[in-house]
C-alpha cells in the first residue's frame, strides 16, 4: 500500500465493503443517448452515470491472475476493482430493486466492455464471469435473441472469430466504421463505434460543413438501416457536438461530462 493516497484507499475499502451498492436518485429519468466514456474514472463508478441518468456506460478490463480488474492502464489496476464489484453485482442489486431492469420505468441499458489485456484469453474468462449473470444480461442463443435487461458489447481486443463461433452468447461485438456495410448479423454486431478526429475535422465550434453532416448522418442512417447503434468517441464535451450528434441519430453520445450532457439534453427534450 505505500506510496497510495489516503484517499484512495478510502475508495477501495468502501468497494471492497460493498457500498458501491448505494442507490442513486430514485427520480431520475433514464437518456436514452447518453454514454459514459471511461466511466470507471468518475468518483462512483456506475452510480455517478445513473444518478445523471445515463443508459449507457464503459469499464476498461484487464486479465489479471484470472480476474477482470477495471482500468485505464495497467499501473492503476487493484485487486478490489473487479469487473464484478464495479458494475455487475452493483446492476444486479438496481435491477432486483427495480422489478426487472436499471431504471423504475424499464427501457434498456447498455454496458461497452473495452478489453485491454489480450483478446481471446480475457474475453474467454469475461464470458465464464458473464454466464453468472445470466438473469439479466441479454443472451442470444443459436442465432435468437433472449432480451433482457443489460446488453453488453465487446470493444478494444476484441476476438471476433471467437465471439462468431459461440452458440450461446452473453456480448456482441463493436464494430468500427469500416464495418458499416458488414454482412455481419445485429445479434453479432449490435453497434458500430470509431474515433471522431480520425473521421472528422470539425470540433463542434462554428457549422459543421454540408459535406461532413452528410458523412455522419449516412453513417447513421448505414448503422440503423442493419440494426446496429452507432457512437462515435473522442467528440470534444461541448454543445455544439452534442447538437449535431443529437440530429443526427447517434445512438450513443460519449461525453467525461456528465453533468454537461445531462443538462443539455434534458434541455433539448423540454424544448421539445
């Protein structure tokens, strides 16, 4: 433990007791669009995102000593930090407490694991963690989709053959936009995501060209005519961005900010 701030071991020990099972506001109303990056970084993981009322959220895992640790890199990975801890035990508390799904009202939720370690060995193990959570992760089997109320996609490493070839699954696979003309199945490939600066000049700051609007909202149209969601990350947090994601269709609004895109967006819904 040398060497680690008193604060962080305060946030560690109180994982490691269980409150990380908090509730969070019990009023607040789900946005269907808003997408936690690197959520794991917030002081709460998970909660934080809820209490802001996102649907969506990202856990960076490591493969360590056969467990699923979350981080950004591998210096800041513990022991107490599990995949399990953060997120999983957590959601499932929420949804019992719910009757059945994250929020009171229903709707989905969406859970973008990023695996950092090497791809077929992590999401080997990430698979045995998920069939323990069977209950309330979305399952598709032989082809058919069992919904419920978490679904998961892979990101990062990601071993798509492997993923392929399972007859029973717990997580699909995030496509790039490369893939936008895959002749690749929804259950599969339920989402498309990709770097925005390497798409993309514009910043959010003055008019996005006619050229670059139409760019993105062929992608989305591309995306949702297969039945994959589409997400774009490293969007600058600013409103003009956020407008023109919103227009567009995108599924998943990526943001660090999130008290800036909740206010924006329920924002724009009262404007509405």
């Amino acid at each position: 433990m040398r060497g680690r701030p008193l604060a962080l071991l305060f946030v560690l020990a109180a994982l490691d007791m269980g409150l990380a099972a908090e509730p969070s506001r019990a009023d607040v109303k789900p946005l269907k669009q808003a997408h936690a990056h690197n959520d794991y970084l917030h002081a709460r993981p998970l909660l934080d995102a809820l209490g802001h009322g996102f649907t969506s959220v990202e856990a960076d895992v490591f493969l360590v000593d056969g467990k699923l640790l979350v981080a950004h890199t591998a210096k800041e990975l513990s022991p107490l930090r599990t995949l399990e801890a953060l997120y999983l035990d957590a959601l499932r508390e929420r949804i019992k407490a719910n009757g059945g799904s994250v929020y009171p009202g229903g709707g989905p939720f969406h859970l973008l694991i990023d695996l950092k370690s090497a791809g077929e060995p992590t999401y080997k193990a990430l698979a045995k963690v998920l069939a323990g959570y069977a209950d309330m992760i979305t399952t598709v089997r032989d082809g058919k989709v069992e919904r419920k109320a978490v679904d998961i996609s892979i990101s990062g490493n990601r071993p798509i053959g492997l993923l392929s070839a399972e007859t029973l699954r717990f997580a699909g696979v995030d496509g790039r936009w490369s893939d936008l003309d895959a002749e690749v199945p929804a259950h599969l490939m339920p989402l498309v995501s990709d770097n925005w600066t390497l798409l993309f000049k514009w910043r959010g700051k003055g008019p996005i060209s006619d050229a670059e609007r139409k760019k993105l909202n062929d992608a989305v149209a591309k995306a949702h005519a297969a039945g994959r969601r589409i997400r774009l990350w490293a969007t600058p947090d600013n409103e003009g961005m956020w407008r023109e994601l919103q227009a567009a269709g995108v599924d998943m609004i990526n943001t660090d900010d999130l008290a800036g895109l909740e206010k924006f967006l329920r924002g724009q819904s009262s404007a509405n």
